[in-house]
C-alpha cells in the first residue's frame, strides 16, 4: 500500500485564540517580561502537529486588518463578536516569527479571510495529498472530503478529533457539503449570520436531513408544516445570504507551492534560539529534527571579526563565562538582600494617592469614566472620543478597525502623539506608577523571608546574554526617575555593614565607540571628557562652555538611544523637541558620527547574510526574523541585531568582572558578598571597616577586565541603603 504524503495548513488567528485562552491562567512572560501565553500555546500545539501528524508539507494562513467581501456585502458581519484582549493581538507578531523560525510559510490576503486561503490551498493540492486542516473553527466542515480533513483540537491541544466525511455525519448530523446549508437555516450568532428567524439547530438538522439543500427545501415548502414554511418563506432573502456569507471561497487569487513549503526543511537551532529568547526551556527538547542547518562562516571574513582581534590574554569563551558565573549567581540568590519593610508601606501609601489624582486627570477628558489599564478600552478613549491623530500609529496585528479603535496604545506609539493631548502625559505616568506599585512596593513585602531579606532568582537566558531575574524580578527598577530612587533606599545594609553599588560609566557607549571604531567619541573618551556635553557643543554648533542644560539633556537621549533605534517620535517625546527637530537632529547626529551609521548599517547587513550577530567575546544571538515578510517584525529584528553586540558585550564584560572578583573576594574581605547584579551595576555587602579596601578592588576588577578602545570606567560608591550612597 503507497504511504500518502500530508499537508497541514493552518487557521492561524484561530488557533492563536485557542492558544490564548487555553494557557490564559498560566499568565506566561517572556525574560523581558513581555506576554507569552498565546505564543507558547500556539508553539506546543505546532509541535504537537508535528509530532502527531508528521507532515511532509505545512502553511499557515492569518487574517488581515482590512475588510473582507463578507463586511462589504452585509456590513454587520461580524459586528456583535466580543473582541480579545488585546494582549493577545500583540503577540500575533511573534507567533509569526515562531513561524518563520520553523521556515513555514505564511498566507495573508486582504479582503479575504484565513478560512478562504486555506480553503483555496485546500482546493489546490493535489488529490494524490492528505491534506489537514488545524482550526478550531467549525466552518471548514465544509471542505472535508475523501482526501480534506478537519484537525480540530477540542480541550487545550491534548485532545483531537480529525473529522472525515464520515465523523462529521456521526457528530454533526449533517454531511459536510450540507455545512453552508445549515448556517443559511440556522445562522451563526458568532459571526452575526442572521439566518433564518425563528429556525434553531434542531429544525435546520431535521429539514436538511429530510430534503438535503437550502434550495430543495424552498422547493417543497408545501411538504413543510405551515409555522416553519412561513417563517422560511418571511426570511428567503437572510437565508440566502447567509449560505453565501457561510461559503468559504476557494477560487482566490494565491497560489500553493508545495516546494516552499516542505515541513522539515528548517534550522533545529534557530527554533531553538527562538525558544531561548521566549523563555519557552520545556519546549528545547521537544523541537522535531530539521534537515536545514546554519551554514558556517567558512573563510568569510565576518564583520565581528575586526572588532574582536587580539583584545588580550585575559578573553574568555561565552562557554567559560556561563559556566564559571552560575556557582557565583546561586551564592547571592541564597544571599538575599535586606529590605526596609516600613519604607514600602510608606511609598506605597504615597504612590496609591498619586495614582488616584492621576486617574481622575485622566477621567475628567473622558465622557464616562473607562479602565485606564485596558488596551482596548484606552485606544477607543484616545483615537475615538478624543478623535487623536493616527497617522503613523501602528494598527494592532490581527485585529480589524472599527471605527478609530484597533490602534496600539504601546509607549512608543503614544510617544507619537505625545503632544497631541496633554493627557499623554498623565497616561504614561499613571502606567509607569501603576507597575511599580504592583511589581514592587506591594509585592516585595510579601517575598521576604524571616531575616526580611529577599532572595531573587538569576537566569543566563536572555538572547544578549544580560542576567535575567525573577521572583522578583530587580532588574526594571527604574535607576534615574526619582521614584526609583526611593525604592533603591528600601534596600538596606544590617548593622555594622554598607553596601556598595559599583556601576559601569556609560558602558554601551563606551562598547559601540570601539565597535565602530568612532573617532570623535574614542577622543572625547580618551580626554575625559563629557560624551553628552561634547555631542551636545558639536550638534549645536557651539562651544564646550555654551552648552545648555537642555542641551546636554538632548544629547544624552540621543546618545543612549540611538543603539536601540530611537526614532524622531522618541526623540521628541523624551525632549522639547518637534517631530521636524528631532528628526534634523538625528541627521546631524549621524553626519557628525558616520561610523556609527557605518556600523549599524553593516551589522544589520550581517545579520541579513549570516543570520546572526555576536558579541566581542563570541556570543551569538540568531535572528531568523530579520527575513520576515512582516515589516514589524522585520524592523523590530534589525533594531535588536545592531543593540545586541553592544548590549550583549557589556553584559559579558560584567560577568567576567564578577567572575575575578570572586576569586579575589574572599581573601580581601572574607565578610564581604556580592548581592545583586542589575544590568551594568554590581551591589554588594560589605563591612564598614572594609569599605574603601573592597570598593578599590571592584573599581580594579571592573576597569581592567577587557581592553577596548577607550577606558573603562566605573563609579563605585557606598552608603547604609542602595538609593542614597557617596563616593567610597
């Protein structure tokens, strides 16, 4: 008997909602703290398919945001369905580039639903296929036949059915030709299909099973008793219409090539790296085989290369430093930290009263009052009632308009429109405070042990290789707002001990001037001079001594944003800057800097050929997205790829400073420990007696770990808390 080969194609926004809900109480986070739930329920119900099905060929298909013909022929298709939270939509974007880690391709059309696409590549593979269709959607009954079949999960993903022609008729009552018949008599109250009025499930069942279509049964209305042959007789023209409505198209304008859509024609490694950067650890070893791999660099000169040339003896492998830093991570999580209990509840009671004041602001714009916290319901106040620019305004993936909603109220999008509204300000503010009060001041409290002391938990799982932490996670306490500052001073020294917070002086800028081999900061580094002042006196065009403090402030957002793409809209939102300012001043910025446009140029250039970028000690971070179709996450992809040899080589610098600070640690002052590693910052506990001794040591490991084109430099200093301290 010949083993027929399988195609699976795929309802992607239904099985996204399926996904969403099924692991919605597990409130799933990625390292960075983004929403993961969908995207890890999507990405174990991929893996099953694989798993179960063994495809030889997959494709997924997704709606659009613009209409489709249905809205076009009966505008309230659709119009009564309850929509999603939108922290599913915005998670779309990464289920695709899930997708594109596996190298399935993925389907869109406007004016046309997923049900259509799939409906149509359904139609065009050939008999000599199974073809599978993975949908939680009930529509695509419709197209099973001898060789189309219905995937469906019923509960969570465990449990399937696969319907044939034959389990639709045992399950449904109906043969699958007679589905669109049955929405036409019945109507689907999930997608406002009227239907006929007055015909429910058991009438529609019992009258196609009798005369079989729509069509004969208008035939024989006179073989029908006289209630229901008037109220089909009434609503002909909403029957009708709702088979059409009903009838998933498979004649549209796409084309399947099976060629490009071979199931295990994929990386295994870039899964997994996708998996890594999403914090999905159970999923590593359940990623199927695939016959693609990364091919090497072979003789090559890489990009990276030139940056990472006789450096010094003292450069470790990526492996040494993981390796060699996780013993020295598990003792300062059994160490804790000292915590100010009093304090919290202080700061707590201060920030609720805040939020409050805030929330009535922001109410008092707002016809009635509205959830401030909610996407959806924010994005309607500002783009509907307030009737606030969207140009430029990015759409949420996945989610049609109705009317101005459907916009994203993300930071970066509300930056946009920052001086639209005074109540921009009031918004973010109200964000910002609102997870402070629930990440910290109300949760810390609750995680301390007997001592007070609280004991987070450090992962080496980020994909630039920065520390992770979580329960609870001390890594986003904002270091420069002043909030910030009186949540540092909670964390305290015991008795007879201070502690010692010895930070990196500008360190990603310090990294990028050598990477890119930047004359004009490797100069002003090498002087000792102010980076912010000196870019502040040459974009301006004035002297060092007639730099403004607003100046300076523009030249310092600028400075540190520039590696993570800042855009005009940023620039502007972060300064008093016009779109038209910010925007001459990014030009000026790169015409005074060509280096650095020169590296951010070639970097994403490498990125795009190699599928990958590293850091100067090796680090690799595979960005498969960067190929994306999707220009979202296409651009979002090149701005990581020029962040991460920057971030990601200061992050590996640190972990070697603290690898040669522990060996010398216990010798100089067996007292001292380090605690805490927030990004570019070390915080330790150390005897007062020892303050100065243990600070000169830091300052030394630190300085002298790695020799870049400019000097390293670090603040060290010391106090009885972490938000008030002094130079040691």
């Amino acid at each position: 008997m010949t083993i027929r080969k399988k195609l699976v194609l795929i309802d992607g926004n239904a099985l996204v909602h399926r996904a969403f809900h099924a692991f919605s109480r597990a409130n799933l986070t990625s390292p960075s703290g983004a929403p993961t739930t969908a995207i890890y329920g999507f990405a174990v119900m991929l893996i099953n398919i694989y798993t179960r099905l063994k495809p030889d060929y997959i494709a997924v298909a997704f709606d659009t945001n613009a209409p489709t013909f249905r809205h076009k022929e009966y505008v309230e298709y659709k119009a009564t369905r309850i929509k999603a939270p939108q922290e599913l939509y915005d998670q779309i974007p990464e289920v695709q580039a899930l997708l594109e880690s596996f190298n399935v391709p993925v389907f869109l059309k406007d004016g046309f639903e997923a049900d259509d696409i799939i409906g149509t590549l359904a139609k065009q593979a050939p008999a000599t296929l199974d073809t599978y269709i993975a949908t939680g959607d009930m529509d695509a009954l419709q197209l099973v036949n001898d060789h189309i079949f219905v995937y469906a999960p019923r509960k969570g993903f465990s449990d399937i059915v696969i319907y044939t022609p034959e389990e639709v008729l045992k399950t449904k009552g109906i043969r699958p030709d007679q589905v669109i018949d049955f929405k036409g008599l019945r109507g689907d109250p999930s997608d406002n299909i009227p239907g006929v009025a007055g015909i429910g499930e058991v009438t529609a069942l019992k009258l196609l099973q009798e005369f079989g279509t729509i069509e004969t049964i208008y035939e024989n209305l006179e073989k029908i008793s006289p209630t229901i042959a008037d109220k089909l007789k009434k609503s002909k023209p909403d029957a009708i219409k709702s088979q059409g409505l009903a009838t998933i198209h498979t004649a549209i304008p796409i084309k399947l090539d099976l060629a490009k859509a071979e199931a295990i024609a994929f990386d295994k490694f870039r899964v997994a790296e996708f998996f890594r950067r999403m914090g999905f650890k159970t999923l590593y070893e359940k990623i199927p085989n695939g016959t693609l791999t990364t091919p090497p660099a072979g003789k090559q000169a890489s990009f990276f290369d030139k940056a990472r040339r006789s450096k010094g003896p003292q450069k470790k492998t990526v492996k040494d430093l993981d390796q060699q830093l996780d013993p020295i991570l598990r003792k300062m999580e059994r160490a804790g930290i000292l915590l100010d209990i009093k304090l919290l509840k202080k700061l707590n009671d201060q920030i609720s009263i805040r939020i409050e004041k805030l929330e009535k602001n922001i109410h008092k714009y707002a016809d009635q009052p509205f959830n401030i916290s909610s996407p959806a319901q924010l994005a309607t106040f500002l783009f509907k009632d307030l009737g606030l620019p969207t140009l430029d305004i990015a759409k949420t993936p996945g989610r049609r308009l109705t009317g101005k909603t459907g916009y994203s109220t993300g930071v970066s999008e509300l930056e946009k429109i920052y001086r639209a509204h005074p109540v921009i300000k009031h918004i973010l503010e109200y964000r910002q405070l609102t997870k402070l009060k629930n990440t910290y001041l109300e949760t810390l409290p609750k995680l301390v042990d007997k001592n007070n002391r609280v004991h987070t938990t450090y992962a080496q799982d980020t994909s630039t290789g920065r520390l992770s932490s979580k329960d609870p996670n001390l890594q986003n306490i904002p270091i420069r707002s002043d909030l910030g500052a009186e949540i540092r001073k909670a964390f305290i020294a015991p008795k007879s001990f201070r502690l010692i917070s010895a930070d990196y002086s500008q360190i990603e800028l310090r990294v990028i001037a050598s990477l890119a081999h930047d004359k004009r900061m490797i100069r002003t580094f090498n002087k000792g001079e102010d980076i912010h002042t000196t870019v502040a006196a040459e974009v301006n065009g004035v002297k060092i001594k007639d730099v403004t403090k607003d100046m300076r402030r523009n030249a310092k957002v600028i400075n540190f944003g520039i590696i993570y793409g800042v855009s005009p809209y940023g620039l502007a939102a972060r300064t008093n800057m016009t779109i038209h300012q910010a925007t001459n001043y990014i030009h000026k910025y790169f015409e005074l800097h060509p280096e650095i446009k020169q590296y951010m140029d070639d970097t994403a250039a490498f990125a795009k050929q190699h599928g990958y970028v590293e850091t100067l000690f090796g680090r690799r971070r595979y960005i498969p997205e960067i190929k994306s179709q999707v220009p979202a996450v296409r651009n979002a992809s090149i701005r990581a790829a020029i962040n991460m040899p920057v971030q990601g080589t200061a992050a590996d610098l640190l972990k070697v400073a603290m690898i040669e600070l522990a060996k010398a640690l216990p010798k100089a002052s067996p007292g001292s420990r380090m605690l805490l590693q927030v990004h570019d910052e070390l915080v330790l506990e150390v005897p007062t007696k020892d303050i100065k001794k243990v600070a000169k040591l830091v300052k030394d490991k630190m300085e002298n770990v790695y020799q870049l084109d400019v000097p390293i430099h670090v603040d060290a200093e010391a106090g009885v808390n972490w938000g008030e301290t002094k130079p040691a």
